[in-house]
C-alpha cells in the first residue's frame, strides 16, 4: 500500500489527515498504525481518548492502539489511552474486546478482564 511504500516519511501528512475536519478517521488511523514514526504519538492519543468517550467509538481507535503497540505502551504519554480503554471496556463490543485483549498489556483492562 502507499502507506507501507511511503512510510514513517509520511507522519506529518497522515497526522494531518487524521486532525482535519470531515475526513474519515479509519483511513488515516490505518496508515499510522502501520507506518507512522512518534511525531504521530499525541494526535494518537488525543483521537483514541476521544473515541473511547464516545457510546460507540467506531473502529478507528484500534488502529491507534495498535500503533501504540508498536511503539510502546509503556510511554508516559500512553497512560491516558489505558485509563480510557478501562473506563470504556464494558461499553466495547465483544469483538473489539477480544482483539484488545491480545494487544493491551493486562494492566490496561479492567481487574474483571484481565484474564
């Protein structure tokens, strides 16, 4: 895909896309979860926050979180997708659920799902 062949290059431009208004969010949130260097951490969070807030988050945010997976969860700047991931676990389709799940440290789920 262009975003494989553009690469980490390209952050600037896939931040840009995924802070704009009236652009779709999975198709940016895609690119950085596979290509996207650090500048994109923040706006990540920022978006991730924002969609666990929600009643449905859509699917976006799970690009966001594989991205963090990618380049740490252990990242100070992380900590406040871990505190809105736990907050919206029981709201989360089982399906998302279980992706997370694989992905997410246990500490970033609720005691109740840390299985």
């Amino acid at each position: 895909t262009i975003a494989h062949i553009a690469g980490a290059s390209e952050t600037p431009w896939y931040v840009q896309a995924l802070t704009a208004k009236g652009t779709r969010k999975i198709y940016p949130m895609w690119a950085i979860e596979v290509a996207a260097d650090e500048q994109a951490l923040t706006p990540v969070v920022t978006f991730v926050v924002a969609a666990l807030k929600k009643k449905d988050p859509g699917d976006a945010y799970l690009s966001g979180i594989k991205y963090l997976a990618r380049i740490g969860f252990d990242r100070p700047e992380a900590a406040p997708v871990s505190h809105a991931l736990r907050a919206a676990w029981a709201r989360l389709t089982e399906g998302h659920r279980r992706t997370l799940a694989e992905i997410v440290p246990h500490d970033w789920r609720p005691a109740s799902a840390a299985g």
